[in-house]
C-alpha cells in the first residue's frame, strides 16, 4: 500500500491523472475483487492527507453512482450496487465519511428520504412521511391511512401505518423486488460492528425496527433472503426477537413512532431544518451579491490602500506611545549583542586551531619493510 500511495502521489495531478484515477477507483466492476475492496478505502484515506479535494471528489461521485444505479434499477448492474455499497461502508470504516451518511443510505434503500438520501436517516422523516400520507388521505387522493376509531386514540392522534411506508417521491420498486433486502444487509455486515454503543446504537436499533417492517411488506420473502437477515441480526443484536407477521412489525413501529411524538419536539427540528436550508439559500443570494460588489470594491481599492498606509502611520505612532516599539528595540538589540558574541566565539576557536601545533607531524615514520627481521618458519 505504501508503495501504490507513492506512485498516486507522483502522478501529474495538473493533468488529466485525477480524471483516470477517480475513473479507476470507481470502476467496479467483475475484475474488481469483493474482498478487496476495503484496500481502495485505505488508499484513499491515506490519499486524503495530501489531496483531501479529490477524496471528497470521489465520496461525491460514488453517492451519485449509488442513487443513479437505485433509480434506474437495472438488473444487470446488481453486482455493481453490491460493490458501491460494500465500499461506502468501508469508507466509513476508514473515517472518511460520518454515520449520518450511514444511516441516510440505508434509510434511502429501504423508502426514505424523497429522490435522494439528503436527511433521510433523520427522526422527522418518518413523521413527515406519515403526514404527507395523511394529507393526500383527506384530500382524496390516498386511502391507505385511516385514523383509529375511539375517543382516546382519536385524542392522541395515533394512526395506523400505509401497507407500503415509503415517501411518495422515492424511486419504485416492485413487490417481487427483494435485492434492496441484500443491500441493506451487506451494509450492516460491513459497518454494523461499530455501531454497538452510544447514540449510534440506539440509532441502529430505530433502524431495525423500520428494516424489519419493510421486510413483512415484501410478503413471502424467498429463503435465501431471509437467511441473509436472520444472519445479519444474529450478528448485530443476538437477543432481538423478530416479529413473525406484519402485525407485530407495525406494533413495534407505532409505539415507536409515538414514543417519538411524546418525548420529541419534532415542530423544532422542523424548523431547525428549514433555517439550514434558508441559511443555505441566503448564503447563495450573499454570493451573487458578493459579485456586484466586488466589482465596485476594485474601483475604491486605491483609495483603500492610501488610507491604510495614513493608518499605518498612526499606528506606528500611537506604538511608540504605548512603548511597544521601544521593547522590540531592546530585544532586538540584545539579539544582536548574542550574534556578535557567538561570531567572536567562531573566530577565537578558529585562531586557536590555526596555532596549535599539528599531532601528525611529531609521529615518528614507520620502519621500512626491508629492515624488519625474518621470521623463522622451522
């Protein structure tokens, strides 16, 4: 790897080398080995200390390559939405990228998050979800959610789930459909061993709980991928007790939801969401403003300059009334005064040198070989 990373390092990156590199990495397909997959992530998590632009880049890309793969749902790029997953959860092995980016794939797999998977892993997005069905309810235009009849399930507002819980805007798939199923379980495989402490535990059980309910909503799950989900869970949360039908799911998932509702304030988090993206537009109007400012900026920078040498100037001034000036005097006096003593040092040690007598001449010459006695070999 070390040998790889410096043959990356000399390529000519002012060329067209970061097109053909970013295109190598990211071009996963038969020839790219499925186990092997984790050293493209080392690679770029040593890259990113020297080209942190080009490893972001490349995370970019791959996010883009996922979703494009998602919305086209072809079955002959299957392989290839295994790797991009595979090596997604190896980045985030690597800390190159966060967990929220994380959990908004996986959310994004299994119905949430809209056309992309921007806060898809959020607490309010199931709730809006469920809002934005109940809306398209009374307006006529869906019937699959109803309120529960009763004075105090009228009262709390609880409601039964759709049969598919899934944003309008997320990309179809059809019910025979089970290769998300994979998806999703290849991605807890390769990242789920993290995420068994803290608030990214309870994040993943959250998770669970809706993976579990998109599961029941498949129907009759064929064997194969059913044994890859009981696997991935005996790994991750051994003592998790599956439900055994879609009734049981939607339980777990209501009182889950409800739990949110009560002890949440979700209208906030609403609103926190909406000032990030009115942060985000304002920060666009500020940058086209910046454009015609600029412009009238470089005419008055002339005039900028002049005052800032008068300014200059007084400060200068009002240094040396405030005895600034004259302490860096002194100190810079006193570095000269050490200079000079250490060159006179230099000079003394040279002069000592240049008369002290020479050892090697006082040595006294070998005798020559021919006056040396002979040995005697008898």
């Amino acid at each position: 790897e070390d040998k790889i990373l410096k043959f990356v390092r000399k390529l000519p990156w002012d060329g067209p080398a970061s097109g053909w590199l970013k295109k190598c990495l990211l071009d996963l397909n038969m020839h790219a080995n499925f186990e092997g997959l984790h050293l493209i992530a080392s690679l770029m998590s040593r890259l990113a200390k020297y080209r942190d632009a080009f490893v972001i880049e490349v995370i970019d890309s791959l996010f883009e390559n996922v979703q494009a793969t998602i919305e086209r749902n072809d079955f002959r790029e299957m392989p290839l939405r295994v790797r991009q997953i595979k090596l997604l959860g190896e980045l985030y092995n690597y800390r190159l990228m966060d967990s929220n980016l994380v959990f908004d794939t996986m959310y994004q797999l299994i119905g949430f998050g809209g056309p992309t998977t921007h806060r898809a892993g959020q607490t309010a997005t199931a709730h809006k979800v469920l809002e934005r069905a109940l809306a398209a309810k009374k307006a006529g235009n869906l019937g699959s959610i109803t309120e529960e009849k009763g004075g105090e399930d009228a009262e709390t507002g609880s409601m039964t789930l759709p049969p598919i819980l899934a944003d309008p805007q997320h990309p179809l798939e059809a019910s025979f459909d089970y290769f998300r199923i994979k998806l999703v379980c290849v991605m807890l495989d390769t990242v789920g061993h993290y995420f068994d402490h803290g608030a990214v535990k309870q994040k993943l059980d959250r998770f669970l709980q809706f993976f579990i309910r998109y599961v029941h909503t498949k129907g009759e799950v064929p064997l194969r991928f059913m044994n890859i989900v009981f696997d991935t869970l005996d790994r991750l949360r051994p003592k998790l007790a599956y439900p055994t039908t879609k009734a049981e799911a939607d339980e777990h998932v209501q009182k889950l939801l409800q739990m949110e509702r009560e002890t949440l304030d979700l209208g906030e988090i609403e609103r926190d969401d909406e000032r990030d993206e009115e942060g985000g537009d304002d920060d666009s109007s500020d940058e086209e403003d910046s454009g015609s400012e600029d412009e009238e900026d470089s005419s008055n920078e002339e005039d900028d300059s002049d005052d800032e040498e008068s300014d200059s100037e007084e400060d200068e001034d009002e240094a040396y009334d405030r005895g600034e000036v004259i302490e860096k005097t002194k100190h810079s006096e006193e570095l000269d005064e050490f200079d000079k003593e250490v060159q006179q040092m230099l000079i003394d040690s040279l002069e000592r040198e240049k008369h002290k007598p020479s050892v090697l001449k006082e040595l006294p010459l070998p005798p020559p070989s021919a006056n040396l006695p002979e040995r005697n070999t008898g």
